[in-house]
C-alpha cells in the first residue's frame, strides 16, 4: 500500500496514540484498543501490513495477540 507523505505523517501520529492508549491506559482503554482498533486492522492484510511499520512495541504485540486468537496470524 502506496501512501502520500502528509498520510503517512497521520497514520505515524495515529499509532503514536495507540501506543500511548497501549502503554498508558488503563485496562478498559487497553480492552478498547484490542477490540475495537487492532480487531479491525487484521481485517484485511494488506492494511495489517502497512500498520505494522507505523506501531509500537506494545501495540504490535497486542495485533499480534488478537491475530492469534483470532486464527488469522
């Protein structure tokens, strides 16, 4: 997936967020970004991919534990 600069730019600030969510929520803010964020990302794989270059240690482990579960990992 080709993106332009400026949406690059946003999506590097949006997984800044997760992470922050991720590292600094507390458990209903980590419950939320599971089922609500990483739930969707795996969706479809081309999107998963181009997520795992923008997140961080804990988000990424976290889409890796939800695509686990989910059988799609």
């Amino acid at each position: 997936m080709f993106l332009k600069k400026e949406e690059t730019e946003k999506l590097i600030n949006i997984f800044t967020i997760f992470e922050r969510m991720a590292t600094e929520g507390d458990e209903y803010v980590k419950e939320l970004l599971k089922l609500t964020i990483h739930e969707r990302i795996g969706d479809d794989k081309k999107i998963l991919e181009t997520a795992y270059k923008n997140m961080g240690k804990e988000t990424r482990k976290t889409s890796d534990e939800i695509e686990k579960f989910l059988g799609r990992y």
